[in-house]
C-alpha cells in the first residue's frame, strides 16, 4: 500500500485544475457574450421606439393636411400647420442645417397624444411643395397639391433619433 503512495505524482489534480480553468475562461467569455447581446437589444428597441414615434408623428402631421375642409393658407411665419415651399431647409434630417432641439424646434409642433416611453414628444412639421394640375391647359385650377411631411422622435433613452419624411398629396 504505501508504494503505490509513492508512486502517485498529483496529475490529477494538475489535470482537474486546467480543466477547471478553461470552463472558468469558457463562462466569463459567455457572460460578456451575453451582456453585448442584451445591450444590442436595448439598442435597437430604443432605435424602434424612435422610428415608431416619427411614424406616429409623421400620421398625425398627415392628418393635418388629409382633415382639412379647405386648403391651408402655407406661411413661412412660425406657429403656422403649413409652411410655403422654401421655409424649411431641403435637409431636415442634417442636425446641422436643422435643429430639432433648439432653432427650428418652435417650427415644429408637438404630436398630441404623445407616446408613452420616449424621451421627448415626437414633433412633426408641414411644407407645402407643389401644385400639379391635372391637365397641361393654361390656367388649370383642378389638380392635386403636395406636401412634405416631415417628423423627428427620440428613442426612450434620448439618445438615438430618427426623421422621416413623407410626400402626401391632396385634391381640394
């Protein structure tokens, strides 16, 4: 009995201890897998309720045209459902040339219901842009008139944003 004690030379144990190591190393790599995964997740759902509250902009900034009796008066002056060709810059969606935030945000009107979860009320703007008559006669005063469309919303945490645009024509 006490030579085979003797004859023992722990590997084992050297065995059982790279073992234990490489799950320790496989588990914490899982675990980081993990956590990247759950923050890609709540990425994208916020980015998703951005685009969901300019969506939901953009329909209400429709219906302002789509409810209207008789065609609205398009003025530049700020405050007003529709602004004239020209008023808006070409590129709403460039922080840059427009600032949803603070320049341009009296421009916008705030959607009413707001949407529930995200940082800020979804606004919405919008730009008459052109008049097509039906008909290439001179004079023509049947036709459809365009508009532009265009809605911003943060996600819930404030950081992402989205800007949509639509172009919504109309017969009055």
């Amino acid at each position: 009995m006490s030579s085979s004690r003797k004859q023992q030379s722990g590997a084992i144990l050297i065995v059982s201890m790279l073992l234990l190591l490489v799950l320790t190393v496989l588990g914490v790599v899982m675990m980081q897998t993990t956590r990247m995964q759950e923050r890609m997740a709540g990425n994208t759902r916020d980015l998703s309720m951005a685009l969901q509250g300019a969506e939901a902009g953009l329909r209400i900034g429709e219906n302002v045209i789509g409810q209207a009796v008789t065609q609205p008066a398009a003025t530049s002056t700020v405050g007003s459902a529709v602004f004239s060709q020209g008023a808006l810059p070409l590129e709403i969606g460039q922080p840059g040339q427009f600032s949803w935030d603070t320049t341009h945000a009296q421009a916008a009107t705030a959607m009413s219901p707001t949407v529930s979860g995200l940082a800020s009320t979804p606004l919405y703007t919008v730009e008459e842009l052109a008049f097509e008559p039906d008909s290439l006669l001179a004079g023509e005063t049947q036709g459809r008139q365009f508009y532009r469309v265009s809605s911003f919303s943060n996600g819930a945490t404030g950081k992402p944003y989205t800007v949509i645009q639509s172009t919504y024509a109309r017969r009055f």
